[in-house]
C-alpha cells in the first residue's frame, strides 16, 4: 500500500560554525587502529569527490526536499514517543541545507552537518534564521554531547555514511526517548502531463535511469531501500516504524526534473568519466520527453512523483 502526498512550498532559511579536522585527529591514533582509520579515511575522502563547488550548487537548485506533511509524520512520531519540548535537532550530511530548513520553526536550536565545504558554503549562502548552526564534520563523529539530542535526521544522505558507525554515534548523541529518522527517496521518478501518455514518458525515463546504472557507485550496492530496511532490522530498539512507499507530487519545469537527474551520484560519475557521453544523454533524453508532451521548451511545468521511504525509531530510556 502507497501513501500519496502533495508537497507544499517550503520556505529558505539559517547561521555558521566549522569544526575540527578529522583527519589530523586520525593519524593520532594507536598503532593498531591505524589501519582501519586510513582505510575509513580513505573512504570518507572518496565520496567527496562527489561534492565540488558546481555540484554543490546544482544540489540547492535541483535537489528535493520532503514535503511538510511527510516531515509532520516525523515530527509526530517525536511527539509520541519522547514529547515536547522540542530543544534540539540535528540535520546529519544536510548538504546544501534543504532539509534542515524544514526543521527550524519546530526546534529551538538546529545543527546542520555536513562532510563537504563546498556544499556547507552553499547552504550558508541561503542562511536567514538565527537558530541554525552548520557545523563541517564526519557523520560518524558528530561534535555534540552525549544525549543532548531530541532528534537527529540524515535526509539523503545515510546511505553514503559508514552506517554501522553512524548508528552507534547516533545513539550516543540521542537523549533518551530522543528519536532518529532516515529517510530517502527513489530513483525511479514518474512524470505526467495534461493530455500525455504517462506510460510514455516514464519507458524514456526508465531508459534515463538504466542508462546511469553502470555509474552507480558499489557503496550502494544494488539498492539503496535496502541499506535502509537493513538499518531498521538491525536497530535494537522497540519503538520503530518502517514505511517504503510515500509518494510526493511536485511540480517543476521539465528543465529542473533534468537537473534533479543530473545532480545524481552516477550521473556525475559519467560526466567525469565521459562528459559528451553524459551531455549527450541528458540532451537527448529531454527532447524525446518534450517530443511525447508535444512541447518546444523544458521550461514547461510537468507533475514529477518522487516515492519516499523511511525509518524512525526511538532510543529507549533505559539505553
């Protein structure tokens, strides 16, 4: 069963602090652990790559953020599980800051963190709300007390974190009955449009999205919902929910469901790798589509339904 969601405009917002230098802190470390933390660091270096300046600023322009009534199921989760007030909330690998803006007229205090300076710059450049903070660090060693948190959130971004690490930081960091909510979205986008058939138009995007899958990087493995249903499985806590079928509505110009697209890991993993190959494909795919709507411009609006999953679960009072 699908839960269908029509998503409303979300408002821009946020303030700023840098934190410390993983690196140097790793190479500091015992003789025994030195190679597990070059490996990681290694790791956490490569995904990087992913987030250049021109990359970083494609993702505010074109990347989605969940809508106001999916972000209220978690917020309603929080509420029933731990209860107000709400003091706290950490946005983990928030990127270009979508997200976190979401959760700043809710919570007294909100953290944005992010890896990358490229995209922290770039959510600094939008910032206006005086109760949130960016601070640049891993996901995996967040610069917060222990059980200081009422609620940490990773929009997006969990499956590229050491998710085993991340998870027991989270714990650390969650007050008790404090909550965690991981969500994503899907690749398989659908688009339709008055008087189109809708069938149509997704053979091509489907075409769009296979034509990327060699570029999708191993770290995901086959299936991101699956890292994610893993993580619920694994967590240890009783108070948790799992859904994986949500679907938002939006609507956008042709020319922004492209850039959605392109902002995509794999995509930017063919234009590094072959960029006439990627511009190709992505020219060619945006004419086929306005060909089937009958249209001359990528600025015209179509309807595109992005399907949600997430995981909430609540740390237990006793933990």
């Amino acid at each position: 069963m699908c839960v269908y969601l029509t998503a409303g405009r979300k408002e821009n917002t946020v303030s700023v602090d840098v934190c410390s230098s993983y690196l140097v802190k790793h190479m500091q470390t015992d003789s025994c652990n030195l190679y597990r933390n070059l490996e990681y660091i290694c790791s956490a270096m490569a995904y990087r790559l992913f987030e250049g300046k021109q990359h970083a600023a494609s993702y505010w322009k074109y990347r989605i953020s969940p809508s106001d009534h999916l972000m209220q199921q978690v917020l309603d989760f929080l509420e029933k599980q731990k209860g107000r007030p709400f003091e706290l909330a950490v946005d983990v690998g928030c990127g270009s800051g979508q997200g976190t803006l979401l959760l700043a007229k809710h919570f007294a205090s909100v953290v944005g963190t992010d890896v990358s300076p490229a995209q922290l710059e770039v959510a600094l450049q939008h910032a206006k709300e005086p109760n949130i903070m960016y601070k640049q660090c891993v996901a995996e060693e967040l610069p917060l007390a222990d059980s200081s948190v009422d609620l940490m959130t990773a929009m997006s971004a969990f499956h590229w974190f050491d998710r085993p690490r991340f998870l027991q930081e989270a714990h650390r960091v969650l007050k008790p009955r404090g909550c965690l909510a991981l969500l994503n979205y899907t690749v398989d986008m659908e688009l339709s449009y008055p008087d189109c058939c809708s069938h149509e138009l997704n053979q091509v995007c489907k075409e769009f999205y296979a034509a990327l899958q060699p570029y999708r990087s191993p770290h995901l493995g086959p299936s991101s919902i699956e890292l994610y249903r893993l993580a619920y499985e694994s967590l240890p806590y009783p108070d948790k929910e799992w859904q994986e079928c949500v679907w938002v509505r939006r609507l956008m110009p042709l020319s922004s469901f492209m850039g959605l697209v392109e902002s995509f890991s794999s995509y930017q993993a063919m234009l590094r790798d072959d960029p006439q190959k990627a511009t190709n494909l992505s020219q060619d795919i945006c004419q086929r589509l306005m060909s089937i709507m009958g249209v001359t411009s990528a600025d015209t609006e179509v309807v595109v339904a992005v399907k949600y999953f997430y995981l909430l679960a609540c740390k237990p009072e006793e933990a």
